[in-house]
C-alpha cells in the first residue's frame, strides 16, 4: 500500500490477528472524529505480520496510520488504558518508536501525548 500520508502509525499487537483486527478497527472508530486522515494499515496477504523482534514476528500487528495531535494522542492514552493486557507500538515519522501496554498507560496517563509531540523523553522511546 503505498503511504503518502505524513503521519504517525499506531499498531495494535496480539497474538490473535482477529482480535487485534478488532481492537484496530474499535481504535480507528474512536479517532475518526478527532482525525479524518486516520486509517487502517494492514499487512499484505501472506507476508509475514508482527513486530520484528529478535526472534522474527511474534504477533499480528495491525496498524493505524494518522496525523497525530495531542487530542488523538490522549484519545489513545485512554483507550489504551482502558485494556491492560494490549500493547500498541507508536511510531514517528522521524522513526522513533514507542511500545506501550495498557498496564504503563494507566500509570503514565500522557506518555503517547508527550512522544508524538516532542519526541518522547527517551526512556520508553527507541529507534526502531
């Protein structure tokens, strides 16, 4: 899918790739009124879908892609807060990355906020 657009992507990570379909779609509905650009990034068929940690893809990610602002980021913050066990990895158009489950969410209510709008504080985010 080619990308024109200049924002940021936001995955959904699970094990289940329908559940974390789901969750994307459930983020996506809640963004779209604070964002029109938001849309859904889905991996092609059949190349392989997850996060590409060390061990190769261990989990289905399902992407968002948006412009940001610190309306959408909170509306995130929230949403992520609200399930524990979900991790969603952020990434900046300059290509720093955050991974953030629901548990750090809730203790650190504007941690998505403050990396999409300066670059992070540089202990949760890395490059990637």
């Amino acid at each position: 899918m080619h990308d024109n657009h200049s924002g940021y992507r936001i995955s959904v990570v699970d094990e289940d790739p329908l559940r974390a379909r789901k969750d994307a779609r459930e983020l996506l509905a809640a963004l779209a009124e604070a964002d029109s650009t938001a849309r859904m990034d889905l991996p092609e068929p059949g190349s392989p879908a997850g996060v590409g940690d060390k061990g190769g893809p261990s989990a289905e990610t399902v992407g968002l892609l948006l412009s940001a602002g610190s309306f959408v980021a909170a509306m995130v913050q929230v949403w992520l807060a609200r399930i524990p066990q979900r991790t969603l990895v952020v990434k900046r158009p300059d290509g720093a990355v955050l991974r953030i489950t629901g548990k750090e969410a809730r203790e650190d209510d504007t941690l998505v906020e403050r990396f999409l709008a300066d670059g992070g504080d540089g202990d949760d985010a890395a490059a990637g």
